[in-house]
C-alpha cells in the first residue's frame, strides 16, 4: 500500500496547500532513528556542541521573513507573533550554547578517598552524560517554540543527544524547513544530518516511542495523545523516560478584596490573556474563582465589555474548531451555566471568545460538572463564583495538576496582610509555576523558569523551559577507584577544562 500524503493546509480556508510529504514507514523510521544514533559521537565535544546551536539560531534569523510566513501559512497565527516567536526560539538556542559552554550541567563532583569516614570513602568521581537519541513530538500551537527547533530539541542537542522530531501535522512544511536549516548548521561543524531526523505520521510516532534505540522523549500535546505515547514509553522491553506535557487549566484566584481594589483591571487582564493567541497557549487561565458580591459583578462587567470587543479568530485546524464548537455548547448546556459571552463559532473557519459563569459550590461538588474542571482548547474561560474562602478552597481541592497557578490580591495582601500568603500555600501544591498579580501567558527563557507541574500537567517533575530542561536528557555515572590516566577529562584532578565542580567538598568555580 502506497505512502498516505502528507499535506499542508491552510486554516484560514480548510484547504490543502500543497503535499509535503508521505508519512514515514516502520522502515523510515528505522533509517531516521539508526542515523541519528550514529551522530552521537559528533556532538560529543562541547565546544562544538555549542557553535552547532549559535549557528542553528544564526540560520532560523537570517531566513526569518521565509520561516514566518511558511509558518502563518499554516497557523494562521500571524507575522507579529510568529516573528516574536522566532526570536525567542533562537534567543533559547544561544542560551543553551552559553549553557554548553559553562559546562556546568555536568554537575561534576570530586571525592578523594578518606579512610577515616565511617564507613570509609573511595575514590569517587561523578558527572552526568547524555541518554542517547531523543525523540520529540512537535506541538501545534507553537510552531517554532515548541517544534522542530524548539525546547525540546535545543536541550537534547544541548545534552549531546541527537533527536528524530515527529512532524506535527499543523505545519509539515515549515517543519521541513526548518530541520533543512538545522541540518545545515550542523554541517558548518562536520556533524552528520542524521543529527536532526524528521518524521510524519500518527504511526512514525508510534515507532518512534518504541524504537530500541530511542533513549527518551519529550511531547507536548494532548492529554489523551500524551498519555498513550507515555504509557508506551513505559511498556517497552527497556522503559524510557518520557518527559510529556499533557494540558492545564491554570486555575485563578481573585480576592474579594483584590475585586474591590481593581476590579476593573483584573476584568481587562483576563480578557487579554484568555483570547491571546486565539485562546491556544498551554498557560491559557481556564478557570476563574472570582468572589460573589460586587466587586466581582464589576469584575465581570469589565469582563464582558473586553471580550465583546475582542474579535473572532482562526484556530490551528478545523478538528480543533469544531472540539472547540462542541465543548462550550456542552459546557454551556449545564443547569446553573450562564454565557454572558458566549462562546462559539464565528464563522465557518473561525472561533468567536467568550466565557462562561457558575456558582463555585457546583464545581466543588462531584459529579456532573467535572466538565468544567478540563481545559477547553480556544478563546474560553469558566468563572466561578464563590461565597466565602470555604467554597474557593473547596473547588481548589478537586483541581488536577497544572502548569500555573495564579493569584490577584489587594496591595495589602501583597504587603503581607490577610490571606495572600495562605493562598500561595494552596496554589504551590497544584502548579509548577505560581504568579501574583500577573496573568500566565508567556513563559520567559530564563534560567529561573519552571515549565511543568504535577500530572497532567507534565509526566515528570522536570522543566521543558530555560536551562534546567537539559536535565532530562542526561544521566548520571560515579567512576570509583579509576586511574587518572583513564578518567574523562572532565573529571580530572588538574580540571583541563575549566569546569565547575564540587571538590571535596568544596564548591569550585
């Protein structure tokens, strides 16, 4: 049987741009897996490592105003955020070269031996090498960011491991052009293409989970996509790990006495950081606990007058849209579920942004509104009202793991008074990332940023953001009693590399 095509598809219209690919088979798989196995060695040296990822950014910017309008094409999610978006993505790729270049992930650490410890200590010398090939599953709502030359990507070449990323069938032809380009930075250096593989195809997934010699995985996508990918992943003969991030509903706290503060403000803030990007960021806040009474009424009346003026929008692909059409009406069609805006489509291709509210005590009860405790991808936030902090708490103690977790207090909670440090106690628990006074959308490159949290959030306590993300790809390994003569240079007395280190005891750098 023939190879399914594989085509590029324009969102704006539903229609198909032009044929890309065919979906990889077992045996393309298998090529693109043994390639990218064989370039380990290439990445071997830092240094070069590090001139790989520069030269991957330099790439990705000088074929910029191509990239992104391949990549509006078929997002639709426009110049000014695609061009943004490319930024960042070649802003993270020399933050992992600098990252390379400290050498500091390798966490090295130096015990000489002590006869007088109880019970005695040998010679013991620790640092952390790469797990091997990487498989990366691109997602569709950040075509660069989180693709082919996203996180993923750049922290596993980071690590020395060579990847094979599953093309997402949202933008296959940027994809394509993009692993081009990565593969030809990395021929500056005389490392191999097969260091960047590319696959398509629901079932070249598949295979690549199970692939003997894929090391690990990252994915981000769907609960249901992710949990089946990671269920593989452990069911295989030698379980990997899989590092997946799954979905959130980024829970928000409004105090009574935040909403009589600045009600207003918080409305309009809400407003902008449920619709950006058409409601399809992974941080998107979806649920909302917003006090009964006045203050939150003036907080929904901003609300609503901000949203109203917010535009209908094109989503990734139709399937999404119409999940999108289906989940608000059944949303909507619960007893006590009212739609000050309602939410919906705007049009044959597009999507209309709007919210929906409920009395907190239904969401704190189980039962038939658990609906409404899942994410809905797109343009859409639930609002619950609630009585007192009982009835908050309550709703708060039936969520899920997310990314983030957010909260909007008065000036004198911030300043220590009332309930704003009880508030983050409960928030820390469900989320990777807690804000104060601040929306979750956008998720800063730095060394500090934290892009994970309990299940489903993510499937692991890892970060698939800033430097910390190298971590997944890199396992430990202690040498004992190892002549020097046979140690790797980076764990050698004299230090010919420069690297920080922990030795005996003391931290060197």
């Amino acid at each position: 049987m023939a190879a399914a095509p594989v085509w590029s598809v324009d969102p704006r219209t539903g229609k198909q741009r032009e044929q890309v690919a065919t979906e990889a088979t077992a045996e393309e798989v298998d090529t693109a897996v043994r390639a990218a196995h064989a370039a380990r060695g290439a990445l071997a040296d830092r240094t070069v490592r590090a001139a790989f990822l520069r030269s991957a950014a330099e790439r990705l910017e000088g074929a910029r105003d191509h990239l992104v309008e391949a990549a509006d094409a078929e997002t639709a999610l426009g110049f000014t955020r695609l061009t943004g978006e490319l930024a960042r993505t070649c802003f993270q790729l020399r933050a992992f070269a600098t990252l390379v270049d400290e050498g500091a992930f390798l966490d090295v650490v130096i015990d000489h031996p002590d006869d007088t410890a109880t019970p005695p200590i040998p010679d013991l010398r620790r640092y952390k090498v790469p797990l091997g090939v990487v498989a990366v599953y691109a997602a569709s709502n950040f075509p660069f960011a989180f693709s082919v030359p996203g996180g993923d990507t750049a922290s596993a070449l980071a690590a020395g491991c060579p990847v094979v990323v599953k093309a997402h069938p949202d933008h296959p032809a940027l994809s394509e052009l993009v692993a081009s380009l990565l593969r030809r930075a990395a021929a500056e250096h005389g490392i191999p293409d097969g260091v960047v593989g590319l696959v398509h195809g629901l079932d070249a997934g598949i295979e690549l989970i199970e692939h003997p010699l894929v090391a690990a995985a990252g994915f981000t996508g769907s609960v249901r996509g992710g949990r089946a990918l990671f269920d593989a992943a452990a069911a295989r003969p030698v379980p990997i790990p899989f590092h997946g991030e799954l979905g959130s509903l980024n829970p928000v706290v409004v105090t009574e006495a935040a909403a009589a503060e600045r009600a207003e403000a918080i409305g309009a803030g809400l407003a902008g950081s449920m619709t950006m990007g058409v409601g399809q960021f992974c941080v998107k806040p979806g649920l909302v606990l917003a006090p009964a009474g006045e203050g939150g009424d003036r907080l929904l009346k901003s609300l609503t007058e901000a949203v109203s003026d917010t535009g209908s929008g094109v989503l990734l692909d139709h399937r999404m849209r119409d999940n999108f059409v289906a989940g608000v009406a059944e949303r909507a069609q619960l007893p006590d579920v009212d739609s000050p805006v309602t939410p919906g489509a705007g049009g044959e291709h597009s999507v209309s942004p709007g919210f929906l509210t409920v009395p907190a005590a239904r969401l704190a009860e189980e039962g038939g509104y658990d609906l409404l405790l899942e994410e809905c991808f797109g343009p859409v936030t639930v609002v619950a009202r609630y009585e007192d902090d009982d009835e908050a708490r309550a709703v708060l103690s039936r969520l899920p793991g997310n990314l983030t977790a957010t909260v909007q207090l008065s000036e004198a909670e911030a300043a220590g008074e009332g309930r704003g440090a009880e508030i983050l106690a409960e928030l820390t628990p469900l989320a990777g990332r807690v804000l104060v006074n601040g929306w979750p959308t956008g998720v800063a490159v730095a060394p500090a940023q934290h892009h994970g949290g309990p299940y489903p959030a993510t499937t692991s306590t890892s970060t698939s953001v800033g430097g910390t993300a190298i971590e997944r790809w890199l396992r430990p390994v202690a040498y004992q009693n190892t002549p020097e003569a046979l140690l790797p240079p980076e764990l050698r007395d004299d230090n010919p590399l420069g690297l920080p280190r922990r030795y005996d005891g003391r931290l060197e750098r």
